[in-house]
C-alpha cells in the first residue's frame, strides 16, 4: 500500500479554498479536502509581522500523487509562498487509508 499523507495549506478567503478542494477531488488528487474554520494566522513575511483571516485546508492524498497535488496548489493559489506542508499517516484505520488510496489511483494509461 502507498504511503497516505495528510497536506496541510492555509487559503486567504473560503472561495480559494474552495476551489482548490474540489479541483483536488475532481482530478482525484485527493480523496477528501477538509475546509476547516477560519484561523488567525500571525506571521513574519519580507521583515514585517503580519496578521490575517485564513481558510485551512487538511487534504487527504498519497505519495505517489504528492507532486500533483503540490503543482495544483500552486497554480490555483495566489499567495506567492503558499504554505503546503506534508505529514504523513503513519498509522490509521486501515479500511480508511485503504479508500485514500483507492480514491487517488491515476487513470490508467492505453
């Protein structure tokens, strides 16, 4: 079994956000995008510390379509550094990492 991973990014509005999940479902790039509540975010950004009002996405892929989803989020995001951390699931009821991976299988090529 390929190795789940949960991906975390930060969105600026519930729109992108939005639209980044269900561009990462629709291509199977992801079997389930978690749209959690606004959280304040602080942080340093080009010397100055920032606030704002972000969207967290937790996005539920697989290693080997990683790369896809990063590359997704990327052209679908308009920070010019957005966050996109990985941590991978280590351990998990194994019906639900079996559909993670099921979920996100790339189409089969002729």
């Amino acid at each position: 079994m390929t190795e789940a991973l949960v991906v975390l990014t930060n969105c600026p509005d519930a729109d992108i956000a939005d639209r980044i999940a269900r561009t990462l479902v629709e291509q199977g790039l992801a079997a389930c995008v978690n749209r959690l509540a606004p959280v304040e975010s602080i942080y340093r950004w080009q010397g100055a510390v920032e606030r704002a009002t972000e969207v967290s996405l937790l996005i539920k892929t697989t290693r080997e379509r990683y790369g896809e989803v990063e590359q997704a989020i990327r052209q679908l995001h308009p920070y010019q550094v957005p966050e996109i951390i990985v941590i991978s699931i280590v351990d998990g009821h194994a019906a639900y990492l079996r559909w993670i991976q099921d979920a996100t299988q790339p189409p089969l090529t002729a």
